[in-house]
C-alpha cells in the first residue's frame, strides 16, 4: 500500500475536525504575521482546541513564512523564497561520498537503480542512488526514534498512517537487507556469470535483477529487490525531475486559486 493510500484510509471524522483546526489556525497566524496584531480569539482557539482533539502540542504550526508570501502575492503565481522548506534542493558540486554504501557498493547500488528506474535521466538516477544511500544510512537511528515516541505521537503517527506502517518502521531493519541482499546478487552473478555483476553486460544484469525480482519473497534477493525498487520511486519522484515528470505545484504559492481549465 502506499503513502497516499494510507492517507485516504485514515481519513476519519477526527482527521477531518483536525484538519479543520490547522487550516483555522493557519488563518490566524497569517493574519498575524501580516497585520501585527493576533485576534482575540486566536488565543482561545489555539489555547482550547489541542486539549479538546489531544494533539501533541507543537506539531501543526504552518510556516508563517510562507503564509504571509502567499498572501502578499497579490495573485501571482510565485516559486518558494530562497531557503525555504519547500525550496529544491540543489545537487552539489563535489563528488558524492556514500554515508551507508562502500564505494564498490555505491556502484552496485547505483547500476541497480538505474535498472528499476527505466529511461531516466543519469542525473536523476545518481540523485535516486544518494538518496537510497543516505535513507540505509539514517535507516537504524529514524528506527530507534519511533520505538522512543511520545506515546501521544504514537497514537498519532498510527491514526494518520496506520498501524502496520508504524509497527513496520519500529521493527525494520532495511541496513541489513541491504547488505545481505549485495551479498546475495554477488553470490548469483558469480554462480551464474563467474563474474561480478559490475563487469556482466546490460543483458546480463538485467536478467539477473528480474531473476531477483521473481525469487521467493522471504530471499534476501527478493528482500533486496523489493526495498530498492521502492526507494528508487521514492527517490526519483521526490526530485526536481520527478517532481517535474509528475507536474507537481506544490513548490508555488498563489494569492487567489488559480482554479481549473475546463475540458472542451
């Protein structure tokens, strides 16, 4: 299931009354941020309404940043401020050193990706290859956070995302997939080959990944296959390519709705 089906299911009547709350609460804050003065009853909302849903306090503040150049846009249609949250981040011009990966690791990882993804840009695909590396990198820490949440952000974490996904990131360990999913590829391609899977042809390589991808799913090569090609959608569609290729506008602000072209 993905990020957005989970959303959709836990859409309950709390949800929709949280939502209500953040957006009246946004409302507020920008009118704060761009007249200096705070409503009076500003503070009764923001005061009473967290105790009555049980929010964890300190979770729903909008960027008054942003809210305030949404507003002063006068119904233009603007890019995000330099700097901000929203603001893409820029590919550096150092070579990438891998966080999680060896080097030899890296290149595997990369060429792998790389088969997933298909005919996408080369950039994309290194941007896809950082982004699976600094994830297996970060993976045991983001692991040990969840297991010590507050338990009010656990409770909430469950009803927006779901139990299962909140029990799977308390007890998955993608770092160990990976290692013995590498160690598994280079098991096959020698087995199969006599070589490593760097030095096979495209052919070669490809046939060997779609070997993985039909293993048994409890294998560490269809383990391995399985987190790769998630991470390298996950990586190449939260890019500036992917994000372009998926005609995303969540990076622009608009001071009145643009609203929608109808269809002739």
């Amino acid at each position: 299931m993905t990020d957005s089906d989970q959303i959709r299911d836990a859409g309950t009547h709390d949800d929709l009354t949280r939502r209500q709350w953040i957006l009246r609460l946004g409302e507020l804050v920008a009118l704060a941020g761009v007249s200096g003065v705070v409503p009076e009853f500003a503070t009764l909302v923001a005061g009473q309404e967290p105790a009555t849903t049980g929010l964890p306090p300190g979770l729903y503040e909008p960027s008054q940043d942003h809210l305030v150049h949404a507003l002063s846009s006068a119904g233009k249609n603007w890019t995000p401020p330099p700097g901000s949250e929203t603001d893409y981040v820029l590919p550096g011009s150092d070579p990438y050193r891998p966080q999680f990966f060896t080097a030899e690791e890296f290149l595997v990882a990369t060429r792998l990706l790389e088969i997933l993804l298909g005919n996408v840009n080369p950039g994309a695909v290194s941007q896809a290859a950082q982004w699976f590396d600094l994830y297996l990198h970060s993976a045991a820490e983001v692991r040990t956070a969840v297991q010590n949440l507050d338990p009010m952000h656990r409770v909430l974490a469950v009803e927006f995302f779901g139990r299962d996904a909140v029990r799977e990131l308390e007890a998955s360990d993608p770092q160990s997939v990976a290692r013995s999913g590498l160690v598994a590829l280079r098991q096959l391609s020698t087995q199969t080959y006599g070589t490593n899977f760097l030095q096979l042809s495209e052919k070669q390589q490809i046939e060997l990944i779609t070997t993985a991808g039909k293993s048994q799913p409890q294998s560490d090569l269809r383990k391995l296959y399985d987190l790769a090609r998630t991470e390298a959608i996950r990586g190449y569609y939260t890019s500036a390519e992917g994000l372009k290729e998926l005609d995303y506008r969540g990076n622009a602000f608009y001071g009145d709705s643009p609203g929608c072209t109808p269809k002739p």
